[in-house]
C-alpha cells in the first residue's frame, strides 16, 4: 500500500520544464600500441515544455572526468647542492583526465555554491588534501599546473557552440597518455548561476591487444613480465651488436 502511494506520488509530480538530453560520437575508446589520443564530439539539446525563456539565459557546462586515483604531491628543494624532498600532501583523489568546456564566461556558469554541490571545476573535482600542511593549496595548483601541461586537464571557457538555446556542440580532446577505466561525462543546464539539470554518461577506455596483454601481465605477474623484458633488452642488445658486426665487417 505504502509502495503504492509512493508510486502515485511521484507520477503526479510534474516534469522538469527544461531538461539536456545529450550522446556522444563515440562511448568507447581502445588504446593500442599506435594510439595518439582521439577526439569525441558532444552534441545534445534542450528538451522543454514551455516557450524559451531568455532572461536569464540557458547555459551548458560540460565535465568529462577519468578514474580518481589517490596521490602524493612532493616539493623539492636544494640541500647543499642536491634536489631532494623537503615536504608532502597527500591528495585523496584527483582526476587521471579532467576536461571542461563551457557556452560562456566561468561567471556565468555556476555559483560558488552550486560549484561545491556538484563538484564541476576542476579544483572542485580534486577531492579535500589529507594532512595538510602551510601552503597545502601551492601543492594542489602545482598539480593542476603539471597536468595542465600534459593535456590531462582542460578548461575550454565558450568552447561549446549554443545555438538559440536548444542545441549545443563541442569537441573533447582526449590525449594519448589516458588511463584505463571508466570516463564520467556530465552535461549540465544552468541559468543563472544555479543546476537546472544534469545527464551522465560514460566513456569506456580501455587498452586492447598486445598493449592489453602487456598491461595486465604487468599487473598480475609481475615476475614473468619482469623476466620477459630483461630477455627482451638482452636480445635486443645481441642483435643491435651483431649487426654492427657484420656491417663493420
């Protein structure tokens, strides 16, 4: 009876007036040896029931997010002429790949608040540093700046194309040193600074072939894969010598 009036409840609640609908060119990507980097295009729309509302207008911000991994972020210093380790953070979990395209300036986009509800930017997405120490938020900007650098994290700031408030589009570029696992791909409607409405999605990625065999030796029999590549740099080293060998011969 109670399940029952549950149900009638929640039919009788009315529809969201506006809702994002959205896919993508490709939800799985196979990294091979050969693999450098792909590029997977965003498309979707706005799904209403009433006339476009302008004042304030729609906005579209779109977070694709690869698996959360824990890692310790270290600063060197110089001692006496040599480079070493002079202190530490311990981040909980931060994005392998972080990328964030928007229709419009960062400001408009979301407020502080809604920011730190759903986690969007890509200092949000890094979760809170454990043992902190003065100065732990240089540590977290030092890993956002190395990532920056490689292409892992991406703020595309009127990257996403919006055209009269209905339909949107944008390309993520995902770079060839991507991490195996499952790529969260969020697509949010605001206005005014506040969610209007969210749909995910994910990204299969993972490695196939010789690459994926390699991997998963590595992870599961460690002492045969270390064994295989010590034979493999020793051949490797006889058959580069014999060669010049015979060359010099």
């Amino acid at each position: 009876m109670l399940r029952a009036l549950a149900l009638l409840l929640l039919f009788a609640l009315p529809a969201a007036a506006e809702e994002v609908v959205a896919g993508l060119s490709q939800s799985r990507i196979s990294i091979t040896t050969d693999f450098d980097g792909s590029e997977i295009l965003v498309f979707g729309a706005v799904k209403r029931e009433d006339s476009i509302v302008t004042d304030p207008p729609l906005e579209v911000v779109i977070a694709v997010a690869g698996p959360s991994r824990p890692i310790t972020v270290r600063r060197k210093s110089k001692r006496l002429g040599i480079w070493v380790n002079t202190a530490s953070v311990e981040v909980d979990a931060a994005p392998s790949f972080y990328a964030i395209a928007t229709s419009g300036p960062w400001s408009d986009m979301l407020s502080e608040v809604e920011d730190l509800r759903h986690q969007v930017s890509i200092r949000r997405a890094i979760r809170s540093v454990g043992s902190p120490v003065p100065g732990s938020v240089d540590f977290t900007d030092a890993l956002v700046r190395i990532r920056e650098d490689k292409g892992l994290y991406q703020t595309n700031i009127g990257a996403v194309e919006f055209n009269e408030q209905t339909l949107f589009n944008t390309s993520i570029r995902l770079p060839a040193n991507l991490t195996e696992g499952e790529y969260h791909a969020r697509f949010l409607l605001t206005r005014g600074g506040s969610v209007v409405d969210i749909h995910d999605t994910i990204i299969d990625v993972r490695k196939v072939g010789l690459e994926r065999f390699l991997f998963r030796m590595s992870r599961d029999n460690p002492l045969a894969y270390g064994l295989m590549s010590l034979a493999i740099a020793i051949f490797a080293g006889w058959a580069a010598s014999a060669a010049f060998r015979m060359v010099r011969n």
